[in-house]
C-alpha cells in the first residue's frame, strides 16, 4: 500500500504547484477544477502522510534499538515501536476507507418527501412528527430546511409533504433515511387508549442539476391553478400554483408553497429533476446487476427500516438493530446517534467489501 499512497501524496503535491502556475491562475475554470479535487484529497493525504509517517518511525526506531547498548536508550525505543504500532491498525483502516470511491451525491442538497402511509390521520399527524424531527435535525447541523410543497392532514400533520434541505454534505447524511418508518402509539384521535401501529414513508431524492438530467421541453405538460390552504379554503384568487407533468415517465410534481407562479414552477422543475436523476441511477444500478442486498444508505421504500415504539419509549433501526429511545429521536435530539451508527455499519460493510 506504501507505493500507492506515495503516488497519491506525489500527485497531490503536484496539484499544489498547478495551484500557483499563472496560467492556471489565469483560467478561472481549471483553476477552479484542480484547486475542488486538491481539496477533495486533502484529507486522505493528511491521513496517509501520518500512516507512512508512522510505518517510517517504526523502522528507524527498530535500526536504532539494533545499534543500541544502553538499557534505558532500549527502554525508550521500544515503547515508541509499541506506541507506532499500536495506531497501524486504526490508520490503515482510515486510509483503506478512504480509497473507497465515494458516492458523488454525498455533497449533494437534497429534497425530502415525507407521504403518510398506513394509519388514516394518525399516519398523517406521523408524518408531521418526522417532518419536525428532520426540521430540528437540519437546524443543529446548521443546514437549512424548505418547504416546497405540502398537503395537511384533516386531523394535523400532512398527508405529503416535500422539503428541501441545503448545507455541507446533506445527501451523505440524509440518505440513509429512506425507507417505511412505522410508529406505534396511542393516538391523539384514539378515545379507548388502544394502540395503534402506522406508517409514513420516506423518499431522500439528491438534488440534481441541470447537467446532471436533461428535461426536453416538449415533454412537459405544464397546469397552472389557485393556490389552497388548509381544508381547501382558497388563499388567492391567482394561478400561482404550479403542476408539472413529465409525459415520457408520467413523473407528476407539484408546488402551491411559494408567492408566485414563476417560484412555484423553479420548484416543480428542481423536483423534477431529482425524481428523474433518482430513477436514472436506478436504471443504472440495475443494468449493472448491483443488488441492493443492503438497506444502508438505500432505504428501499417498500422495507421496513424504523420503528418509533412510544409505550416502550423505543426506537430500532430494523438495518442494524440499533435501539434508541422514543422521546429521544422522534421527539428529541438523538437522530443523530441513530444516523451515526447507521453510518458506521455502512463504513464497516464497505471495509470488508474492499478486502
């Protein structure tokens, strides 16, 4: 692994030198291009300099402990041998994980659909509860939420909702969210006290840009019509609302949320997009056979992945097996440590994969 690392520290520091040419300074472009993949390798490098630098201090240490004659001198050595030694495994595991061709979406935003499942309101109000949890989520990562389109439950929550959500990395963390997530609970709507089991499913879409999907023009069929709020009660009298209708792949989208047609079409077009580039990667994956044989980071809709269990106060993760509590992750701040350990499986998963 020595001369791979080498070569990549070599090409690494090469990109340095094309960052301080004047001809690449002068193109705003490559420029642009050498100086996003210098800082996409940075942190591979830091960490494969420290592990050469490691496997290096071990060898000198090893000459010197041969030449040595002093007990003490001796002594010293070897505990710096033991010490270097003893950080080879965790490095070599960081670098190995760190050759894993990453998935290009991880730097992503992202759109959120969040759609009530089985359940009737409380399904609904569910929903609302996952969509205030990813809304508390977003704001302790500094990352910004949107609405983009919404349809509320009679009895509170939503029937769909789609948000977007923007800041560093979102995808990477996010799409390990998707899937069916089921509560059970004693609904607000329940006068018996009787538990009830729902569903709400969650669709994790990166956000993709015009280069990434091409949308022709004369395959979409645009409607425009007024805007509603709540029980259907009319908010305006304009034709601000916006439906899109992709023919080719009968994909529909919709917005209402925004003050202006003009706004509401930007957004039906940003979730088109993401929809189309979703089922293109798909196609992808499957014209070259890879399975998902795990749900990590997939979430496949029509599979169960969480639980919300609130007379146990018990959150799992059907993926891993991971348990949180209830209070903690739907109506707390503990998404995260499900999200982590969700993480962690996936890093682990592709280790070993990579062996």
């Amino acid at each position: 692994m020595r001369d791979k690392l080498e070569k990549i520290i070599a090409a690494y520091e090469e990109l340095e030198q094309k960052m301080v040419d004047p001809a690449v300074v002068s193109d705003p472009k490559e420029y642009a291009r050498i100086a996003k993949e210098h800082a996409d390798q940075a942190a591979l490098v830091a960490k494969a300099r420290e592990y050469l630098q490691a496997l290096d201090d071990i060898e000198a240490a090893k000459e010197m402990l041969h030449e040595a004659s002093d007990a003490e001198e001796k002594e010293m050595l070897q505990a710096d041998i033991s010490d270097n030694e003893s950080k080879l495994p965790a490095l070599e595991e960081d670098v190995k994980y760190m050759l894993i061709p990453g998935d290009p979406n991880d730097e992503k935003d992202t759109i959120v659909e969040i759609r009530a499942g089985v359940g009737g309101d409380e399904a609904a109000i569910f929903a609302g509860d996952l969509f205030s949890m990813y809304q508390r989520f977003a704001q302790s990562r500094g990352w910004k939420t949107e609405v983009l389109d919404a349809s509320p439950g009679e009895a509170g929550g939503f029937k769909t909702i789609e948000f977007k959500v923007t800041g560093e990395k979102v995808y990477s963390v996010m799409k390990y969210e998707s899937g069916v997530h089921r509560v059970q609970r004693v609904p607000k709507t329940e006068s018996q006290g009787r538990i009830q089991t729902s569903t709400a499913t969650v669709a994790v879409l990166p956000e993709a840009d015009e280069i990434d999907i091409e949308i022709k023009p004369e395959d979409l069929r645009i409607d425009t019509y007024c805007s509603s709020g709540p029980g259907g009660q009319g908010v305006n009298t304009t034709y601000s609302a916006v439906r899109i209708t992709h023919i080719p792949t009968n994909t529909v989208v919709q917005s209402q949320e925004q003050r202006s047609q003009i706004q509401n079409r930007e957004v039906c077009m940003q979730m088109l997009r993401a929809r189309l580039y979703e089922a293109e990667l798909e196609k992808q994956q499957a014209e070259q056979g890879a399975e998902r044989l795990s749900q990590i980071g997939h979430g496949n809709r029509s599979e169960k992945i969480r639980t919300y269990n609130q007379p146990q106060d018990r959150v799992t993760d059907h993926r891993i097996g991971f348990n949180s509590t209830y209070n903690g992750v739907l109506l707390g701040d503990q998404l995260g440590t499900v999200i982590d350990a969700l993480a962690a499986a996936d890093r682990a998963e592709k280790l070993a994969q990579a062996v």
